[in-house]
C-alpha cells in the first residue's frame, strides 16, 4: 500500500494473451494491488485519466504511436507513475531506459526478472 491506497498496476499490452498471463504473475505476489488493463492507446489514456496507476507495464510495441513519445508525454502528467517496458526486441533497452523508462524487462526473460524489477518499482513507491 502506498500514501494514497493500494498500488494502482496498469498493464498496457495489445495482445490478450499477454494482459492475462502478466495479470495472473502479478496477482501471485499478493499485495492486494489493483490491476487495470488497455490493449490500445484509447483504452491506455481512458485508464490513466480514470484510476491513475502507480506503476505501469508498457509494451514497446503498443500500437498507435511510438513509446518513446509515449514515455514523454507520461512524464508530463502531474503526478509520476513508475514504467517498465516490456518488448519482444531486448536490443529496445537502450532506447526505453533513455526516454526514462523506470525498468526494461523482455517478453523473452524469465517470469524473475520480470517480478524483480516490479518488488523494486512497489518498494519505491511504497516507501516513498
């Protein structure tokens, strides 16, 4: 739980399969979080608006408008939820963590390093 309630989790993915099977890792870890999902960018910025999630789980390849302007105009909201980039291509790390992507992980990492970033990003917003 954070000052403001539970950690709010948005997962941006536009494959289903994906929403489901990060929503079910995340709920493993218990922690009573919220879990939203958007499989576009008309749902990413109707969830943003309505529950303004703590972290997010951005795919790269979100369809509709390049993450990299999608990770600036994320940093203008006013208030500052934590990102990790997931993408099918691990050679996008650079690049996301340079548009100030909190935390990069590749669809084809192991479930751990997925969950070690995610344990990082709900300590920091948790103690913050």
């Amino acid at each position: 739980m954070s000052e403001e309630g539970p950690v709010r989790i948005l997962v941006a993915d536009n494959d289903a399969r994906v929403r489901r099977a990060l929503q079910t890792l995340l709920r493993q870890e218990g922690g009573g979080f919220q879990i939203y999902e958007s499989a576009d960018l008309t749902g990413l910025a109707r969830q943003m608006q309505r529950f303004r999630p703590t972290l997010m789980l951005l795919d790269w390849e979100l369809p509709g408008r390049p993450a990299a302007a999608l990770l600036f105009a994320l940093h203008c909201l006013d208030y500052r939820p934590r990102i990790i980039i997931l993408s099918t291509h691990p050679e996008s790390k650079k690049d996301a963590l340079a548009v100030g992507a909190d935390a990069f992980v590749s669809k084809s990492d192991p479930p751990h390093v997925l969950l070690e970033s995610f344990r990082r990003l709900v300590r920091e917003v948790t103690c913050a």
